[in-house]
C-alpha cells in the first residue's frame, strides 16, 4: 500500500480561517481547488497519495496512513514541511 495522505476537508477550512474574517473565507473557498491541485502533485513526487475526505470533522486536519512507522513518520515529515495553504494564497 503506498502511503495515503488524507485530508480532513472541514476540519482544514476551520483550522485555516480560524481568526479569520468573512473576505479570507471568501478567499479560502475560492483558492481551495488550486491548493489541492498543488498539493496532489507535489506529494506525488514524494510516491505519496492524497485524498480528500469532505465529510468529517477530526481533532486534526489530515491523517497519514502507511505500511509502517518510518513510512508514517515520513509521510508527515513531507506534509508539514511543504507550504501551507495561506503561505501559497
């Protein structure tokens, strides 16, 4: 199984607009595609997969699924070393 990279859609709009006004909102949903777009293909560089969950809330933004630990490990190494979504948009 090649590791899986599961983005929790709700809980990552609500953790990123936290603070946030109505226009940064506004401006989350519109670039929301992009950011998954890039998103997609830059952890497809690193063999890893991305889905996107829309329908849960979790106590975190995205989990990370693979066949052991150090591919686990690496797999949030390469998700929280890449930009995030305010640092593209």
């Amino acid at each position: 199984m090649p590791t899986t990279i599961t983005l929790i859609a709700k809980t990552h709009r609500t953790a990123c607009l936290d603070g946030c006004g109505e226009a940064d909102a506004s401006a989350y949903d519109g670039a929301l595609g992009d950011y998954l777009e890039d998103l997609t293909d830059e952890l497809a560089e690193e063999g890893i997969k991305l889905e996107i969950n829309l329908h849960d809330v979790a106590a975190v933004s995205y989990r990370v699924e693979a066949d052991d630990e150090a591919e686990e490990s690496r797999g949030h190494e390469v998700f929280q070393g890449l930009p995030s979504f305010w640092d593209r948009f």
